[in-house]
C-alpha cells in the first residue's frame, strides 16, 4: 500500500463523541512510551503528524488520522500511566475499552510493545483482555533498532511463550522500527490486505 494523504482529522474524549465516518478504521495501542507516535509518524511520512512527547501518557484522547480518503488511522491512548491518578486512569481504560468492543467500523488493532523488554504485565493483561473479547489484532514490537536480529528475537519468543497461558493460538506479529522503517511494508500490507477483504464483493 502506498499512502499518498495523511490528515488529522478529529480527536474525541469518549466513543460517543467519535465521529460518524463510514471508513474503516485501524487502531494503534501500547503502553505508556513504546514508541506510538513515532511508529503512526513512520507509517505516514509525516513526520509531526502524531505529537511525539517524552512524557508518558500524553495522547489521553482518541486521535483519528484519514489516510488516502479511504481509510483512518486511530492512535489510541497508551495503557499503564504513570503520572495520572487512578480514578483518570480508569476512565481512559473505560472508553478505550468501550471503542475497541463497540466501534462498528474497526477492523483491526496493533498492539505496540517494546521488544527491548522482558514481558510485561500490562501488556499481557491487556492482549488478554483483547483475546477474552474477541477482537482481532496484530502485535507489533517496536524499536527493533536498538537491539540486535538475535537479541530482539530473544525477547519476542519469551513473549510469544507468555502468550501461551492466554491463547492457544499464536498472534500475528511483526517487528518495526520508526528508526530504520523496519515494518512499514509489512504494517501496510496488513492493512491494505484486511481493507480487500472487506471491500471483496460476496462469493
């Protein structure tokens, strides 16, 4: 796939609030710092596009990006804050969760987690509860610059390998850098796949 327009198009504090839009729609998540922004930044060629912070947590609204005029980009806010109180923090959880299971334009969601990291608790609860609600996704592990081939690979195993308890399956994953492109071809070959499939007349 080839992006030739990336435009912010709204940003909205709840899934009642999100626009009304007939495009699908593609979903990026991660905790706090796993490098989000930059990867949304990559994947468009538009650098500035998603605001890239050193601030954990600072996306605390849903961010919805149209790509080509056929299909938007929704950066979602990060899980696992780290300078919000509980009572704030729960409600992104609230209406995070309440777009991803009521969305009915959503097709599909990239889970972000940083392959420098032993598995993380956040994260394997979180791709729990996305398995416990039957909602498809694709895990991406970024900033496979900073490792390694053999090093990252070492860490997505043990990931994959704590996945185990959680689904019989293996999820589909890929590993990206905003860095070196490393899983921009890859992403959007995802995406433009799932976008045929739904756009296939009925057999």
């Amino acid at each position: 796939m080839k992006i030739t327009s990336a435009v912010f198009q709204s940003s909205s504090p709840d899934l009642a609030t999100c626009p009304e839009s007939a495009l699908p729609e593609f979903a990026f998540i991660g905790r706090s710092n796993v490098g989000k922004s930059s990867l949304i930044n990559m994947l468009t060629r538009e650098e500035g596009l998603a605001k890239v912070s050193r601030v954990p947590g600072k996306t605390r609204l849903i961010n919805f990006f149209t790509i080509n005029n056929t299909w938007s980009l929704v950066d979602l806010p990060g899980y696992g804050y780290a300078k919000v109180g509980k009572k704030q923090r729960s409600s992104f959880s609230a209406f995070v969760a309440e777009y991803l299971q009521h969305r009915p334009n959503l097709l599909g969601t990239f889970v972000l987690i940083d392959c420098r990291l032993s598995p993380q608790k956040l994260d394997l609860e979180f791709i729990h509860w996305m398995v416990g609600s039957g909602l498809p996704f694709v895990i991406a592990f970024t900033k496979a610059d900073k490792l390694t081939e053999k090093a990252a690979q070492k860490t997505i195993d043990a990931f994959l390998s704590s996945m185990r308890e959680i689904s019989e399956e293996p999820p589909g994953y890929v590993l990206s850098s905003s860095k070196s492109d490393t899983g921009r071809t890859e992403i959007l070959g995802l995406i433009g796949s799932v976008l045929d499939e739904n756009q296939a007349p009925p057999a």
